[in-house]
C-alpha cells in the first residue's frame, strides 16, 4: 500500500516541478518567478523526503536538509539583490 501511496505522492510532485518550470519562464514579473523557484526548492525537497522513503536510507533526508538551507540562502539573497542592487552591506 505505502508503494501505491508513493508513487502518487512522486507524480504529484513531479507534475508540480513542471509547472513551477513553467512559471518561471512564462512569469510576467521577477517576483513571481523568486516565488516559483522557491516553490521548486520546496517539491524537491519533498522528494527527496519521499525517494528516502522508497529507499529506506537517511542520506536523502540529511541530503534535502542541506538543499532546504541552500534553497533558502539563495531566495533570500536573490531577493535583496532585486531590492537593493546589492547583495553585501
């Protein structure tokens, strides 16, 4: 049952993935396309939590916590460099 239940769970994230892809190239603004790449950071996450899962290992779980705190370092640099110009005070 977990097998049916992961499987469903990787095609709804990977269907996410796609169309966060989508919105970052058809975005009409740079907000918008922060926002979808901090939406794909999140979806990959989540599988990597999910192919942990499948696997039965904690590599994958360490592996998305080290992706999260990129993922996040990166948004909010990226973010303070289309506010201010620049990203170092």
């Amino acid at each position: 049952m977990i097998d049916y239940a992961l499987l469903f769970a990787f095609g709804c994230f990977g269907i996410a993935l796609l169309l966060n892809i989508y919105r970052v190239i058809k975005s009409p603004g740079i907000g918008d396309r922060i926002l979808a790449l901090d939406t794909m950071v999140v979806n990959a996450i989540a599988l990597l939590a999910l192919y942990g899962i499948h696997k039965g290992t904690t590599v994958y779980f360490e592996a998305s916590m080290i992706f999260a705190m990129t993922g996040f370092i990166s948004t909010v640099s990226y973010t303070r460099f289309v506010l201010r110009g620049d990203i170092i005070e």
